[in-house]
C-alpha cells in the first residue's frame, strides 16, 4: 500500500477535531503527538495497512490497518511468534526509509513506551517531555540498531521497549545527579527529595554493588515492575517458566538481604 495517504479526516476514535494542546494548554507531548501521527495514517480511504496473514498464520488475509492490527497483536489470541513476524515486517519498513512505517511502529508500541514512562515517573523530577522523548529517542535508537538478519530469533517487542525503558532511566538517574550536586553548591536551592527508594533505582544501586547482575535486575524489573508475566519472558528466553521462577527467587533474596544490611541505604552518586 502507499505509504503516504490524506489524513485530514478526524481519527476513528475521535470523532470531534484531534487534539492540538496537552496538559500545559501549549501542545502535545512527544508521545501524544506520535500517537496523533499515528490515528492520522490510519484514518481515511486509505489507512496504512498490510496483510499480517502473509507473515504468519491465524491473523486476518487482508490488508488489516495497523491501529486494527495494534488491537490484535494486543489480544492474548495472538501467539508470540505472530507478533515478532509483525513486529519484523514493521521494523524492515522502518528501516527502509518510510517515515510513514516509523510512525507506524511507534503508534504498535505506545503501550509499552507509555509503560516505560509511567514506570519512570515516579523518580523523574525534570520535564515530562523530556523523559518522553528520551524514552522514544531510546525505541527508535534501538530500532535502528536491530540486525535486520536476525529479526525473527529477536524478542523485538520486548528488547525496543526495553531499551526505551533504559534510556529514559538513564536520563532519570542523570537529572537526579544533577539536582543532588545542585544541592550541595547551593543551599539556598530546596530540591526535592532523591527518589532513591524509587524501585528503579534500587535495583540499578544493587547492580553497581554487586548484588545483582544486569540480566537479574532486568528480570526482576520486567516481572515485577513491567507485570509482565514469567512465562512470556520465559519463552522469550528460550527457558522454561520454572527455571525463570528459581531464577528470579533467588535474586529477589539477595536484593532483600542487601537491603536488610543496609548495603544499598545509600545508593551514592550515578
């Protein structure tokens, strides 16, 4: 289909005109305008589309369009393996040049890049639009980065969203440092409290002590933090749910026992 198409139609969702200000009344945010250029190019006579049954089976044999396609990646009906061709497909598009393909596969994935900021938010202390867009700018980032021969063996829904999640904490641990050194030059600067109980930031503190490795704390993020379940993170893995379960256990004690000797009180600077 082409990629580029009139999206001067309200989307389907939104019957009245789309939204032009955010929160502040002065405009959207990063990933509340990716999602207004997203509804825009599935809106119309000919929404951005493909035919997902060419990818995999048991999905629609026609050209499905992609907020249609979002919903059934989404429903549990839809099995790992036909999700990651769909993401592939969508990630070669993306790759190829076609802007209108990049919007799309930012439109598939703003749940989890939604997930990622909210996950975030808590310990963010700086502009709201400045972790989204670090957030996306870490998607998009890890996108580029794919090995598209590999596409099929990658977990691709899971590994771009995560690495969007890594990005904007980057950027969460680098303002905290900020505002921490900020206080100490300043005492006339009333900085808010450090969210270092934050669970992001203990887990990051356990993984600069020692306590835990990276893919420990990934799991325990993931599973605990993200609610994804152990099973999907197991067949990514290519380990059974169980072995995960043993796994994440015993990381889980070690972070408890560090934080019962006080090992990670105080979690210094980033």
């Amino acid at each position: 289909m082409p990629d580029r198409h009139a999206c001067a139609a309200p989307a389907r969702d939104c019957p009245d005109a789309p939204e032009t200000a955010g929160p502040d009344g002065y405009g959207l945010g990063p990933l509340d305008s990716a999602d207004a250029a997203f509804r825009a190019l599935v809106t119309g006579p000919r929404p951005l589309a493909l035919n997902p049954a060419r990818l995999a089976p048991g999905l629609p044999d026609r050209d499905v369009p992609l907020d249609e396609l979002k919903a059934l990646l989404l429903h549990p009906s839809a099995s790992a393996r036909a999700r990651n061709k769909v993401w592939a497909e969508l990630v070669r598009r993306a790759r190829a040049d076609r802007p209108a393909w990049v919007i799309g596969l930012v439109g598939i994935a703003m749940p989890g890049l939604r997930r990622a900021v909210a996950a975030l938010s808590a310990g963010w202390r700086g502009d709201r639009e400045d972790l989204e867009s670090e957030v996306l700018a870490g998607f998009l980032a890890a996108m580029r980065g794919l090995d598209l021969d590999d596409l099929d063996a990658v977990p691709l829904a899971s590994r771009l969203c995560w690495a969007a999640w890594r990005a904007g904490r980057a950027l969460a641990y680098a303002h905290a440092d900020w505002a921490s050194r900020r206080r100490d030059l300043d005492e006339s600067f009333d900085a808010p409290a450090m969210p270092w109980g934050h669970p992001d930031f203990v887990l990051a503190a356990a993984v600069r002590r020692g306590v835990l490795t990276a893919a420990q704390a990934e799991l325990i993020g993931r599973s605990r933090l993200e609610r994804l379940p152990l099973a999907r993170i197991a067949a990514e893995l290519g380990v059974t749910r169980s072995a995960l379960c043993h796994r994440r256990r015993g990381a889980e004690a070690r972070l408890v026992r560090a934080i019962h000797r006080g090992e990670l009180s105080d979690p210094g600077p980033f």
